[in-house]
C-alpha cells in the first residue's frame, strides 16, 4: 500500500547452486524476478506536479505512458489494472489526450539516459556495522545507464550471479531541473521525488586481493539498478527521516532502519552541483541503512 514504508519485492531464481570460487564466463544468463513498490513516497514540465505517485508503462501497443496512481494504491499489484495513460510528462500536467490503458508492463519512474550516481556511507548504523569511519564528504561512485532496470523480471548475468550476488534496498532521489553550484538551502527546490532501487551487486569483484575493493565492475552488470515502481512527489513524501526501509528475505526481515540520512538529500543534491552540471532527473541511490546479505544461492523472495 502506498501510505508509509518503502516495499521492494524479487525472486531470484539460479539454476544450480552457486560458487564464488572462480569467475564462470559462459554468459549464461540467470533470471531476477524484481517487483517494487515505493509506499508513501515531489522533463518535460517539471514546474508543476499533479500527481502524488506517477508510474511509468508500457501498453499493449508497445508505447510508453504516465500515470497518476491514487494514494493508497497496493502498487504490487499494479501490472494488468486499467490506467488514465499520458504520452508525456506535459499532457498529464495538463491532463490532455489521456486514454484509458493496461498496464502491460511497469518500467523505471522516470525515462533516464545518464550514469546514476550512488552514494555509499550514508547511515551511521551502517558505518559502524562495518566498523568504517564516516568521512566528511559523500563517497560516492556511478552505475552505468545500463544497470538501470524495471520492476520486474530482470537478467543477471552468470558470471555476476556467481560471485557472491548481493542486494542491498536503497532510497532513491529524483532531480527535476538542472543544478550546478546550488546551495544547500536551494537544493529542495530541486528535487522532484523518490522511489525505492535496488544496488545489485556481485561481491566477488570486490575482494580485495581480485579487485583492490573497488566499486564499479561489482556493481555495474547489466540490470543491477532495477527501479519503481512508482516515484513519490517530494510534496507528498515529505521529511524522508520519518520514513523506514525495511528488506526481507522470504519473509525474514534483514534491513530494518529509518531514513535519517548522514548526507540529507539536500546536501547531496548541493554536493554533487558543485563545478559539476547535475542535469535533471539524475538518479540518486542514498546508500543503504544496514544488513547487506551476500551471496544469495537460492530461489528467495526479498521484500524491502
């Protein structure tokens, strides 16, 4: 329901079990069956915002739409139900040309060509669960454009599903306008929304003796930012350190944590214009808040 928690749910389902041994590189693919939905979670005209929650579709007719979905939608189930569709940010703004369609199948909130930028240290019940000291500036690093995926069914490559594959259930803010060198005070006005993502990724990569603990070909595979389904307006959301994130693994909870951010969106929005041009709806994962699980070799359903 969309009313107060952020709620992620996939299943991932692996053939065989898995090793993190050696590296397989047959490029077999594996399936992660991924739903998510952002409960009470502010382009083309991002001046004005007429939605609380809005999907992003896609019809029977192969074509992408918008939609406003109603505070207190079950957004689980939102695949199959009928839809008011738009073609554009613009025409639900101004509610012209809307059709009556089924939601055939849900994509990212927001169409997105660009890096996504992920934060990382970011909860200090994280920092101090790893025993990491919580340097003064964000740490962050960037996904691919690639790696940004549906709420849904997504691939994982064998050679990341068997090294250790790990998920970790994040806040993810949307920017709704170009930024650079905005201050924190300012840094709201820029800021559209938020969803709930998912930061794949594949730990093996990351051993220190194999790959120097380094961030990005862990985490960057193809698929490994699966988003949505539904983006909350910032107006809507309001104060994210009220919120809560909770992750569960067939229904044991392993994330269990408020959204009190070290860096508030604010100050990461700030931090990132600064001499550098954050164009709008850039993607921000804000880091997760505790209990990352690694290496999942089985069928399991995670709810976060």
């Amino acid at each position: 329901m969309i009313d107060g928690v952020c709620i992620a749910i996939f299943t991932l389902l692996f053939p065989t079990k898995l090793s993190s041994t050696k590296p397989d590189t047959s490029g077999q693919i594996l399936h992660l069956h991924f739903q998510q939905t952002c409960v009470t979670f502010a382009s083309e005209n991002f001046s004005m915002v007429p939605w609380t929650h809005l999907a992003h579709f896609e019809a029977k007719d192969g074509k992408r739409y918008f939609a406003s979905i109603k505070s207190g939608t079950d957004t689980t189930q939102l695949q199959g139900q009928s839809v008011t569709g738009f073609s554009s940010f613009t025409d639900l703004a101004d509610e012209k040309d809307g059709q009556s369609l089924t939601i055939e199948k849900l994509l990212a909130p927001v169409p997105y060509d660009g890096d996504i930028v992920c934060i990382g240290l970011n909860y200090r019940e994280h920092a101090e669960e790893a025993n990491l000291t919580v340097p003064l500036d964000p740490v962050m690093w960037y996904k691919p454009r690639r790696a940004l995926s549906v709420p849904g069914p997504i691939a994982v490559p064998k050679v990341a599903a068997t090294n250790f594959l790990d998920f970790e259930g994040e806040l993810v803010i949307v920017t709704s306008k170009d930024a650079l060198n905005v201050s924190i005070e300012d840094a709201p006005a820029y800021i559209l929304g938020y969803t709930v993502g998912n930061d794949l990724t594949a730990r093996g990569f990351q051993d220190p003796k194999r790959g120097g603990q380094q961030f990005t070909r862990c985490k960057a595979f193809d698929g490994f930012a699966p988003l949505g389904p539904v983006l909350a307006n910032a107006q809507s959301f309001g104060d994210a350190a009220s919120k809560r994130i909770v992750t569960k693994i067939n229904g044991k909870i392993f994330q269990n944590s408020d959204c009190n951010l070290i860096h508030d969106a604010a100050t990461l929005v700030s931090f990132l214009s600064q001499g550098a041009f954050l164009p709008d709806l850039p993607l921000l994962l804000a880091s997760i808040p505790n209990q990352t699980v690694h290496q999942m070799t089985d069928t399991r359903r995670v709810d976060s």
